[in-house]
C-alpha cells in the first residue's frame, strides 16, 4: 500500500464517521430541546445545566482515572443509537420525564463522543499528518451538520418532534458500522497498554499558561451557555412542533456557516492574525451580536446570536484549542486537555445553571443578553493576558526544535515578536527562529528595520549566515548609515 493510500485508508472511516455524528446531533439536540421547553418551560433549563455538567465532569474524571475501560468510538454510536430509539418508544408511550432525559443524553453523549473520538483519532496521524487530515474531518463534520439539520427540519415539518430521535439513530448506527474499518483498514501505531509517565494534577495547575488557559475555556463555556438560555427563552413562545423546525433551522445554518468559513477563511485568517487575534474573533462577535439582540428583542436576532455561537464552538474554538494545547510539554498536554475539556468546560455549565437560578427570573432573556456582553469583554482582557505566557511556553518549546516540529501558529507569534519595540524579546525570537530553522528573508528585513542596533547586528549576522540576497539593500544602506555595531558586522 503506497503512503497515499494508507493515509486515504485512516481518514475515510474517520471522517465519514465524524459526518454521521455530527449529523445525528444535529437531529438529537433539537429533538430533545423541543420536547423539553415544550413539557417543561425554561423554567427547567438551569437545573437541567446542572445535571448535564454533573455528568459529563463525571464522566470525565472517571475515563481520565481509568483509561483502559474507556469505550471506543464505534461502540459509542451504537449504545447512542439503542439509547436514541429507546427515547424515541418513551416519547411515543409519553414517559414521564423522558423528556428531561433526552436532554441530558444529548449533552453528555455528544461531549464524551468528541472526547474519545478525537482522542483516538489523534494518534492515528503523527503531527505533519494531522493537520491535513484534521481540517478534512472537520470539514466533513460541518457538513454533516448541513445533512441533518436538512433532514431534521424536513421531518420536523411532516412528522414531528419524535421522528428526529429515530433519524439520529439511524445516523449513530451508520457511523458506527464505518468506524469499524479504522483499525483494520489503516497502518496504525499500535496502542501500548504501558501508561507513560505523565506530570501530576499539581504540577499542571501550578502552571500560570495552564491555569490562564483553563480560565479562558471556562469563560467560553459561560458565554456559550448563557446565549443558549437567552436564545430558548425567546423560542419557548413556539409549539413543540415549531420548536423542533427552528431549532432545526439553527442547526442547518450553523452548519452552512461553518463550511463556508472553514473552507473560505479560516485558514487565511489563521495565517493573517496568529492564533490570539484569530480566537479574539469569538468574543468580537459573540458581543457584538448580544448587543443587536438587546437592541432589536425577537426569536430571530436571538436565532441568528445562537448561530454565532454554535459556528463557534463547532468550527472556531476547537481548531483555536488544539493550538493552544501545542506548546504544553509532552507529559503535560493530554492531562491538562482531558481536564480542561472534560470536567473544567463542562464546569462553566454548572456555574451557569447556578447563576441562572438565582438571577434569570429578575435578570430575563436581555439581562442575561447584558451578562454576554460583559462576559465576552472580559474574555479580550484574557487573550490580552494570556498571549505573554503563550510566548512563554512557545518558547520552551520551540528552542532546539527542528523545523517540522514547530506548529505555523508558533512561527507566526515568534514573526510577530520580531517587530516588539523591546530588543530582548526580539532577539529571543529571531534566537529561536534561528534554532527551528525557520528564518527568512522577511524575518531578516524586521530586524534590520528595528531601531535597536543590537537588532539590526543580530540582522545582519543572518543575513550574511543565510547568503540572503534579498536584503542587499537594506545591507547597503546600513553600511553607509547605520549605527556603528550593525555597519561593522555588514563589512
């Protein structure tokens, strides 16, 4: 089997995998949200928000603990689809509180699934591999999002709230009949039953960039939370029939959204605004658009808040996450991410569900709108705040790294700190360009242009090192006037 074909052979099961489950969520989460308001009022959303985060923090710790009796993907979509059908004969007998419990299903089953799949998914690709591959998964997942958010509204409209649960069964059975070629079709690492030594739960928190970071992914869980209170509180005037089309609706665009963003902009935005600016785009819009459903009270500016949000969480945020994680240290990463993912996140759920108990009654759907807009302005201070530790860790990582090691976003900061007013801090980073072997003609331009001479010297040491041709005439032009440390290393 050529390179090419074992590459084609890991990723079709994958992500034709990660289309069925996206696809089936996007028929689950409105299916157990209609029945839910529609039964129960958004009276029952923040005990609801508590008990999802009780279970998914739960379940959470528990595979973190005891990793060898995690369930793999495939036999996750199959108890899913058992699980789903099992609602769907509940609702058709009206059950009581199986409503409630579809919700609760579907918040814990869809954040497990992308815990494990994506875990196992990950080291089915080394780390030049994974970023080709991830973008397709995840491209194919958006547009699993476009196909049951179509057939979810479709259904909706012709058959009710009910046929949804079924649909999204049919879809989890699908995607684990295909993810059982993972391992059988693909040249895969082979998984050491030897658990490597890992940092401890102390050594981790006592890690300022780790600590900021679970402070920065709380944050966005409460600002995700809160707008999908305000946006159900103003759906919750529809029928449970209607609910289910709007909901439906909202998962059909967020998916439109998000593939036309992913394939469109995302990587030329990544590219333009290194990783900080780029995720600063989340809490920019999130407020701004908080801020049109104050100011304009309808379902729809709430709906069109609530695809923001969603395109968010699905396209932006974890691809923004992944980053962030990439300068962690190899026995820190994989703990912190399954505790910041898994337990942390879903904790700013639990913080919400607390916080709209007491203050939703007085507070309503525009004050709690208020709380978005304070939140997400807090959020910029974070990214502001954070981006120094980031550089931090960066460059932990990055010195003595070879070039394949080092993550574009990191070559990006580190180019960005090359025009930093402060000479240490450039000299820092054209220090590690040098050591990745990333250095180039652009690079060498910023520290000639910079007004420290000391700058403009280590410039012109690499300049001449690297045989750059490009710059003879920024060369030229300190050696005729330039200060005396950089003219004398330029003859």
């Amino acid at each position: 089997m050529t390179a090419q074909a074992a590459w084609a052979a890991r990723l079709w099961p994958a992500a034709t995998y990660q289309l069925c489950f996206v696809a089936s969520v996007s028929m689950l989460k409105p299916a157990a949200n209609a029945l839910t308001l529609s039964r129960y009022q958004t009276s029952a959303l923040p005990w609801l928000y508590l008990a999802a985060a009780a279970i998914t923090g739960g379940l959470a710790v528990y595979t973190a603990l005891v990793p060898e009796r995690r369930v793999g993907p495939s036999a996750l979509a199959a108890i899913g689809a058992l699980l789903a059908l099992a609602l769907a004969l509940g609702v058709v007998f009206e059950l009581s509180a199986v409503a409630l419990l579809g919700y609760l299903f579907a918040e814990a089953f869809a954040t497990q699934v992308a815990l494990t799949f994506w875990g196992t998914v990950g080291d089915a690709f080394d780390a030049r591999e994974s970023r080709r591959a991830f973008t397709w998964i995840n491209g194919l997942g958006m547009s699993g999002a476009i196909l049951g958010g179509l057939l979810a509204q479709v259904a909706a409209r012709a058959f009710g709230a009910v046929t949804l649960l079924v649909g999204a069964a049919a879809l989890l059975a699908l995607a684990a009949l295909l993810f059982r070629f993972h391992r059988s079709a693909m040249e895969a690492k082979p998984v050491s039953r030897t658990r490597p030594a890992e940092a401890t739960w102390q050594e981790i928190l006592a890690q300022p960039y780790v600590r900021l970071l679970g402070g920065l992914v709380l944050c966005f869980s409460l600002v995700s939370v809160l707008t999908d209170f305000a946006f159900r509180e103003r759906a919750s005037a529809f029928t449970e029939d209607e609910m289910a089309d709007f909901f439906a609706a909202n998962q059909l665009w967020t998916g439109v959204f998000c593939v036309v963003f992913q394939l469109v902009l995302a990587e030329q935005l990544l590219r333009r605004l290194g990783i900080l600016r780029y995720l600063g785009l989340v809490p920019a819009g999130l407020g701004l658009g908080a801020l049109a459903a104050i100011l304009w009270p309808s379902g729809w500016s709430a709906w069109a808040l609530k695809i923001l949000e969603s395109a968010a969480s699905w396209s932006l945020l974890p691809v923004a996450y992944q980053l962030l994680y990439a300068p962690l240290s190899d026995d820190t990463r994989d703990r912190a991410r399954r505790f910041i993912d898994g337990f942390w996140r879903k904790g700013g759920l639990g913080i919400a569900g607390v916080f709209l108990l007491g203050l939703a009654p007085l507070l309503g759907a525009t004050g709690v709108l208020v709380v978005v807009v304070v939140l997400s302005a807090a959020v910029g201070l974070l990214l502001v705040q954070i981006r120094a530790r980031y550089l931090e860790a960066v460059t932990h990582r990055v010195a003595g790294a070879e070039a394949s090691q080092v993550q574009h976003d990191e070559e990006r900061l580190l180019a960005e700190a090359l025009k930093s007013p402060h000479p240490e801090r450039v000299l820092k980073a054209a220090t590690l360009l040098e050591h990745a072997t990333l250095v180039s003609a652009l690079h060498v331009r910023d520290l000639l242009a910079h007004p420290h001479e000391r700058v403009q010297e280590k410039g012109v040491q690499l300049a001449l090192a690297l045989d750059l041709a490009a710059v003879s005439k920024p060369l030229e032009a300190l050696v005729q006037r330039g200060a005396r440390r950089p003219r004398d290393a330029a003859t």
